[in-house]
C-alpha cells in the first residue's frame, strides 16, 4: 500500500529512526523498503544517527569503513577468529580456533558464545545469519559443511555436504537434510550467501567459473553478476522465480577488466575488488566514488552496517555467557 506522506517527510521521519526500528518499519511496505537502498537516504541517515559502515574482512578481524564513515575498534577480539557472516543490524557470526561459534555486535562489545555444535569437526563451507525479528530479537544461523565421506550412484561420485540450523529461540542447532552434489560441482566460496525474505541462495559451479559468476543482492531482488569473454560486467537481475532481466552492463572502458565484482553498496553504487583494494564504483555517472584499502590481498570480506545501540539478543539467550574474546 502506497504511502500518503510526501516523500520528504518520509525521509525526514525515517532518517531520525534507530536501526532496527527503521527496519522494522521498511519491512512493511515496499515504498518504504527502497530507502534501505537509496544512496541520499543511506548518506543522511549515516550522519544523523552515528552509523558506522564498511567491510569486514573474515581471516584479521580488520575493518576498513567507507567514505566518511567513523572506524570500528575490533581489539576485543583475538586475531585468530574467523568472522563467517554479517547482518543487516551489525551482528556477526565468527569461529573461534577450539572451534565454537559465537554471535556478537562488534559495534557495542557484545558476544555470546553458542552451544557446542557437534558437527564443527567439519570443514565449514558457508555460514549465514538471518534476521527473523527484532523485537525481540530472533536470529537463525545456517552452517553449510562438507563431509568427509562420498557417495556412489549409477557409477558417478557425489560429494555430500551437511546442513545445519541454529535457532536463538531454542538455542540449539538442529540437522536438516543432507545435500548431495556431483563430484565436479561446487560451493563458490568467494560467492557468499545472499538472504532475501525467508528464502537463502547459494551459488554452485564447476572449476571453469571460478570469479566468472557472482550471486548478490540488488534491492531486495536476486542479482547475478557475469563476466564475459571481454571482460565486461554483466549484471542480470531476477524479475521473477523464472525470469532473469540484464540490468547493467560494465563496459572495458570502465577499467574493470582485471576486478573482481563483490556488491551492491547502495542503488547508485556497486563494489568491485582488486587485489587489497575495494573500489566503490557509481554506475549511474561512471565514476569512481572511494577506494577502501586492506592491508593485503583481500580473500574475503563482509558488508557491515550498525549503530552504538545495544542489541536485545542478551536477553533473549541469558543462558549463554557474555564475555570478550582475547582479554
């Protein structure tokens, strides 16, 4: 249902929101949705409200924020975590090295340790958090791992692969069923797992592919991004369960040849990743924005996102202690 307010108000009402109630309002109607998008909305609530924002990479605990973005201090965690999945309200999942998880907001300090899960032994192959409310606050974590041991049928080999939920409700994990793929296919690690609503998507390939395909999210739609032969930047957006639309086309003048394609940043703006550098790219005046730089060769990072406010999944998971990681 269309809105009667003037889009100013709007902006200027929701711009004066906290987080999760903004995104608790955004959820309930799609004029509204498009703000979590808009780069002059994205830019004036930032300022208004101390957001922090910028990407996470998984292997040094080392934030880089983007432009005009304050820092995030990540000296209350060990350097030998690895972060596995970030949300849309600035919580994490990371791994210690005795293998628990853990779910916290950088931005306040906060971290609680998980139920041992049974199954860590396993090579961890994915790993998403998903939002399921916020107040109070309920989150599930997907754990996608591969197993050991392989399967035969009709003489071909298949690779099995174990599938994990942990449910802040319960405070369990609980095993759903086994997925099963081809010796020659794949889970594309450098393609994380895209949220959107209640569904989860994971991109899978065979070893020809790899950097070819990326699987993203492009304003609460399904997004595939395609590198040709040419080396332009193809993005295809889904228009429907079945139906796929190319959207955007990155040209070789754009210099993006030799990037890797990562995200969309906002509606005007996508990611691209070269070597220790993440170039901010506005597609909509074909130019460069910002560059965030790493101190190494970037692996893989995550899209962070949070304010300075407490988060509610304390309460909720009070038999679980809150401590720091390294003190």
């Amino acid at each position: 249902m269309a809105s009667k307010l003037p889009h100013e108000v709007i902006i200027e009402l929701f711009s004066r929101t906290t987080l999760n109630t903004f995104y608790s309002i955004v959820s309930t109607n799609k004029e509204f949705n498009k703000l979590k998008y808009d780069s002059y909305f994205l830019h004036l609530y930032k300022q208004r409200n101390n957001i922090v924002c910028g990407f996470l990479r998984f292997d040094l605990n080392e934030f880089a924020p983007s432009q005009e973005s304050a820092d995030l201090d990540f000296d209350f965690l060990s350097s030998d975590v690895h972060i596995l999945a970030s949300s849309d309200n600035g919580s994490i999942v990371f791994e210690s090295p005795d293998c628990r998880y853990y779910v916290g907001k950088p931005a306040t300090k906060q971290l609680i340790k998980l139920p041992i899960n049974p199954k860590t032994k396993n090579r961890t192959e994915q790993v998403a958090i998903m939002v399921m409310g916020l107040k109070p606050f309920r989150y599930k974590i997907l754990r996608i791992s591969s197993l050991p041991n392989t399967c035969y049928r009709n003489f071909l080999v298949f690779c099995i692969h174990c599938c994990e939920v942990f449910d802040s409700t319960t405070l369990s994990w609980r095993l759903l069923e086994d997925i099963t793929l081809p010796n020659h296919v794949f889970f594309m690690i450098t393609s994380k797992l895209v949220t959107i609503g209640s569904s989860i998507y994971l991109l899978t390939s065979n070893y020809n592919v790899i950097d070819v395909f990326k699987l993203l999210k492009f304003e609460s739609k399904l997004a595939l991004a395609c590198k040709q032969l040419n080396g332009c930047w193809e993005i295809w957006v889904g228009a429907s369960t079945e139906l796929w639309k190319r959207t955007f086309v990155f040209n070789e003048k754009e210099d993006t040849e030799n990037m890797c394609f990562h995200s969309f940043w906002d509606s005007n703006t996508c990611v691209f990743i070269h070597d220790n550098i993440l170039v901010f790219y506005n597609f909509k005046i074909d130019d460069d924005v910002a560059k965030v730089v790493f101190s190494s060769k970037i692996v893989r990072v995550f899209d962070f996102r949070s304010d300075f406010e407490p988060s509610g999944f304390c309460c909720i998971m009070s038999q679980c202690p809150v401590f720091r990681i390294g003190t």
